[in-house]
C-alpha cells in the first residue's frame, strides 16, 4: 500500500516543482516580451488542470475510505452485538 501512494507523492512533488519554477519565470518575463508571456500562461493552464485532476482524485480516493471506515464501524458493531459480550459475573 505504501507503494501504491509513492507515485501519488512524487506526481505533487513534480506539481510543486513546476509551480516553483513557473513562479521563477514569471518574475522574470518582461511585460513587453509577448511569446514569453503565452507560453507561460500555457504553462499554468497546464499546471492548473493537472491539479485539478489531483484534487478530483483525491476525493475519490477520500469517498472511498469514507465508504471502507462506515464498514468497518458497522463490522464493528455487529461483531459486538453477535458475540462480544461477555456474560457478567455476579
């Protein structure tokens, strides 16, 4: 599971990378200069889609720990009632 959440990690590593260098660049780019300001939008637009589609996978990964904690709380609670009790001694 560890594994699985490694690519995730590195994947907003290079986001964050990107966001720093992005923000390098644009304090960089003079206001005359027209094909370095495009390009640069096209760049953010590019960085903001792609963290839009982290978010989106994010919160499907959040649903489904919602959906897997509410089993395992209502597992929790019918194990408890079948046989969890112990008898009391008197």
């Amino acid at each position: 599971m560890v594994d699985a959440k490694k690519p995730a990690r590195s994947a907003a590593e290079a986001l964050t990378l990107r966001l720093r260098r992005l923000t390098a660049r644009a304090g960089s780019v003079g206001i005359d200069d027209r094909a370095q300001l495009i390009a640069l939008m096209d760049d953010i637009q590019a960085v903001r889609r792609e963290l839009i589609e982290e978010c989106a996978r994010l919160d499907e990964e959040m649903k489904g720990s919602r959906v897997r904690i509410t089993a395992a709380k209502a597992y929790s609670r019918g194990a408890r009632l079948v046989g969890g009790r112990r008898p009391s001694r008197h």
